[in-house]
C-alpha cells in the first residue's frame, strides 16, 4: 500500500448479533462499507448495510441455524465467495459477532480462511462477545470452539464477555444488557474506524497501528470519559469487559478525542502512565479535537493480553497453528 493512499477498511457483521451491531453503526454514521452476513432471512431484511447476503440456503433455508455451529460453517462455505465479492480489496477486514450460536461460532472461522487466503496482506480484526453464562453450556461450548478458531486465524481478536457487564452495570433486564453491549461493540468499531480514517492533531500511523495488530493474540476494549485525560485513560481501564490486567499487554492504543482546550502535555503524560504504571511495551497514542465536545473521551486497546477466564476456556491464547 502507498503511503498516500488511505487504507480500505471493511466491516462484516456475522450472525443476530453481528447484524443488530450493524444497525447500530449505520444510526451513529460511518464511512465505511459495512457487509450484513447472515442464516436467517427474516432478520437480514431489517438490517441497514452496504451489501447484506443471506448464507446457507441450502444448508439452512433461511430461518437461521439454530444454535448448530457445524450449520453456521457450511452455510458460510455456502456463500464465502459472495462475501468476498463485496469486500473489494480491503486493507483492513473487521469481522464482527456474537459468540455462542451457530452463524457467528461456526461461520466467522470460516470466513477468515478464505480473507486470509485472498486477501493476503489484509490486517484481519475480529471483536465479538462471549455469552452469559446463565445462556448454558451448549451456548458456551460453542463460544469456546468459535473463539479459538478465530484467535488462530485472525490477527487480533477483541474480546468482551457479557458476564463481567452485569457485573459491572448490576442486574437489570437481558434485553438491556444485549443493548449495553450493542454500544459498547459500536464504540469500537467507530474508535477503530476513526484511528484509521480521520485527520488527527497526533494521529495514529497506519505502520504503528498495523504493528500492534499484525499476528497477535487477545485483544482488549476499554472507553472512558473523563474531566481530564488521564481520568478518563483510568475510566477506559475499569471499563473493559475481560479479566485481563492490562499489565499482560504487549501493546497499547490510546485515542483521545478531546475538546480543543486539551493541552498536548496533558494527552502525552496520560500516554506516559501506559508505559510507567502499566509497564506495556509498545505504546501509541493518537489524539484528535471535536469543536463542541465538553470533556476529553479515550479508547485503550490493547494487544496480547492474558485473561484468566478465556485461558480456561480454550486452553492458550497463542496461536495453535
Ligand atoms: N450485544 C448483543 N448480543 C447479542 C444480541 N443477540 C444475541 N447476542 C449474543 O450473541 C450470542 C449469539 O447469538 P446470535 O447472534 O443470535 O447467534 P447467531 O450467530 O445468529 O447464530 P444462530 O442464531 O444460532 O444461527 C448470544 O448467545 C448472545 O450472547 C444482540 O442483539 N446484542
Ligand atoms: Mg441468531
């Protein structure tokens, strides 16, 4: 890729919760094209987005897969190529999900063979969400099968467990919560969006941003608001959705966005925490003004992390094969 030539991101919603997430971005408004994949016929119609195929005809004829993550996969295999088609020639692909039924668990693994296989230069993201545990076991087993397929064939995979929400938000209605988290997963996405494609004060270069995603692991989320930036870096910090200590980071992103009375020093000294409180590595940080904003906001993402909950669940975080 040129260096004056701005990279082509993609984003693929797989699956119920993969699909509502892109309704959700098409209400906040984003630039990019935004690909709707899906069994079921019926939800497909309802969703907004630049192209939107139904998988699987054969295999599931359009009413979903029922939880069967085998279904998922071959109603991907069904339709890979389509998808492709309407991906252009990305130098981005974000593929989003919810684990734990079949389309997602079972089709997201198999559409990222074939990105892989011919988009080979491609940066593949992967943020999806892992059930409750109150969804049962069948729905955790396939979450924990989808996951370590997609850790092994993706860069990074962004994880958010929908248990640690209620812990953190407290006990209210499922409905709710599937909503706390539909704007948490749109959060990032625009975040990811922004990093790559808006004109920033101190912006993120695409090598830096590649480099901290490039062949990694687990990625983790978090978003904060804050009086200051350094509050709302701490706020990013207790807000992510994964028993990971961000001490475990190879690398970290922060990205502000912040209204234009933020001083540089101030950005840069809440950058500096990540390498001297958090000890990470490898550290990046962008920052861009918004007129009309009144207090500074950040995304922290970070690469390579060790949670404890997702290590019992599929065994390692590395890479298999
Ligand atoms: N945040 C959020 N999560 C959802 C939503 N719908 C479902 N989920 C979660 O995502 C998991 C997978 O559900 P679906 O997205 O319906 O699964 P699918 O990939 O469509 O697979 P099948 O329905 O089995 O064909 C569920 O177990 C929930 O944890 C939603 O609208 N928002
Ligand atoms: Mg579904």
């Amino acid at each position: 890729m040129s260096e004056d030539v701005e990279p082509g991101i993609v984003v693929v919603g797989v699956g119920g919760c993969g699909c509502n997430t892109l309704n959700r971005l098409y209400e906040v408004g984003v630039d990019v094209p935004t690909i709707a994949v899906h069994t079921e016929a019926v939800h497909l119609k309802t969703v907004k987005a630049s192209a939107s195929i139904l998988i699987g005809r054969t295999t599931t004829e359009g009413r979903g897969s029922g939880g069967n993550l085998m279904k998922g996969q071959m109603a991907m295999s069904e339709n890979v190529d389509e998808v492709i088609a309407a991906m252009g020639s990305p130098n981005v692909v974000i593929i989003t999900g919810g684990l734990g039924g079949g389309t997602a668990s079972g089709g997201i693994p198999r559409l990222l063979e074939e990105v892989r296989a011919r988009f080979t230069d491609a940066l593949r993201i992967c943020l999806v969400t892992i059930p409750f545990t109150f969804e049962g076991v069948n729905r955790m087993e396939n979450a924990r099968m989808g996951l370590r397929a997609i850790i092994d064939r993706s860069d990074l995979t962004i994880v958010n467990m929908n248990d640690l929400l209620l812990k953190k938000i407290g006990d209210i209605q499922v409905q709710y919560a599937f909503k706390f988290m539909d704007s948490i997963l749109v959060n990032t996405l625009k975040g990811l969006i922004d990093i790559i494609t808006k004109p920033a004060v101190v912006s993120i270069s695409f090598a830096d941003f590649h480099s901290l995603v490039k062949d990694m692991n687990l990625g983790m989320v978090g978003h904060g608001v804050g009086r200051r930036v350094k509050e709302a870096l701490d706020n990013a910090v207790k807000n992510k959705l994964i028993d990971a200590d961000l001490e475990t980071a190879e690398g970290a992103l922060m990205y502000i966005t912040a209204p234009p009375t933020v001083t540089l020093q101030e950005a840069s000294e809440a950058a500096r925490t990540l390498t001297e409180q958090y000890r990470i590595g490898r550290v990046f940080w962008g920052l861009r003004m918004e007129e009309g904003l009144e207090r500074p906001t950040v995304m922290l993402a970070a690469s390579n992390v060790t949670s404890p909950t997702i290590t019992s669940l599929i065994g390692t975080t590395e890479k298999i094969f």
